[in-house]
C-alpha cells in the first residue's frame, strides 16, 4: 500500500481550536465568577464554570464543523484494491473516508487554476459512470506526488507479472 500525506492548513486551524477549549475553560472558571457576579462569590463560581463548559462546547463543535465542511484530506491511500481518501474526520468516523474501488477509475489528473487570490491545486479522479470527484492538494508538489501515485500504482497494475526462480545463494529472509 502507498502512502501520501496531505498537509491542510484547516487540520492546524481545528485543532488550534480544540485545544483552545479547554484554555477557555479554565479561564472563564477562574475570572468568570469576578466578571458575571462579583459581589456574590457563591453564584459567581458555578456560572463561571458554566460559562467555561459553554465556550468549550462551541470550540469543539466549531472545530467539528470546519473538518465537516471543508473536509480537508490527511492522506491518501492507495493500493491493489481501492483508493481511500481520508479526511481529519474520517479517522474517528469511517463514513467520511471516500473509498473508490480500483476498478471504477479510469482517469486522474492535477489541474491547477488561477484565481483572484491566488492558485488552487485539484486533483481529480474520474470514475466510470459517477465522473470526476475533485480533491483539494495544497501545493502544487503534493498535487504531483498524487498524480505520480496513481500512475505508479496504474503501471504496476498493467505491466505483466514476471516470477523468477528463487537464487540459492541468498537465503529466503534476504528476498523479501
């Protein structure tokens, strides 16, 4: 199986978010209760740390929603069978990995468009009787590396298999 890795700019954006949380937390816990009520110390505390779990809970969620709707890829997988595109949710929910069977594609390419701001690097994969599915790559050497990936595993795939006869003199570990 092949390997690529893909680096988002949303993945550190996210957990930049979710690793804020809980700095929110113990701030609002700790200054909270001198902000919301500060002549009652008793009341001051609990809403303190009510107002800490709630800033907790919208930076996770928001840190969940921007993986959700962006769906950046971490990786793409490729071997013999299928082609798995896995996103920064798809390795703690499986429905959000794309698996595409080796057989339904027939065609990738990388185009790269100039925009406003800006190029923006897509790969895409064409599939028989679905079309193309386009994948965002952040550089334009990473859109590369994809491409050749999948020519690799194309060529491979078509070349005929060759077996050789064992050689005696190196022994069995060594041919591995």
């Amino acid at each position: 199986m092949e390997r690529l890795l893909l680096p988002q700019p949303f993945v550190i954006i996210a957990l930049m978010m979710a690793f804020g949380g809980p700095g929110f937390l113990i701030v609002a816990s700790v200054f909270g209760p001198f902000v919301l009520f500060p002549d009652d110390a008793v009341l001051g505390i609990p809403a303190g740390v009510f107002e800490g779990l709630v800033l907790l809970l919208v930076e996770w969620g928001g840190a969940a929603g921007l993986l959700a709707v962006t769906r950046p890829l971490l990786c793409m997988e490729v071997d013999e069978h299928e082609v798995r595109m896995v996103s920064a949710l798809g390795l703690v929910l499986p429905s959000f990995v794309d698996r595409i069977p080796r057989d339904e594609i027939f065609k990738v390419e990388g185009v790269t468009e100039s925009r406003k701001d800006g190029e923006v690097h897509r790969l895409k994969v064409y599939r028989k009787g679905i079309g193309p599915k386009t994948y965002s790559a952040p550089t334009e050497s990473v859109l590369k590396r994809a491409v050749a990936l999948f020519d690799d595993v194309n060529t491979a795939d078509s070349a005929p298999a060759v077996e050789q006869a064992p050689d005696a003199s190196v022994a069995p570990w060594d041919q591995l």
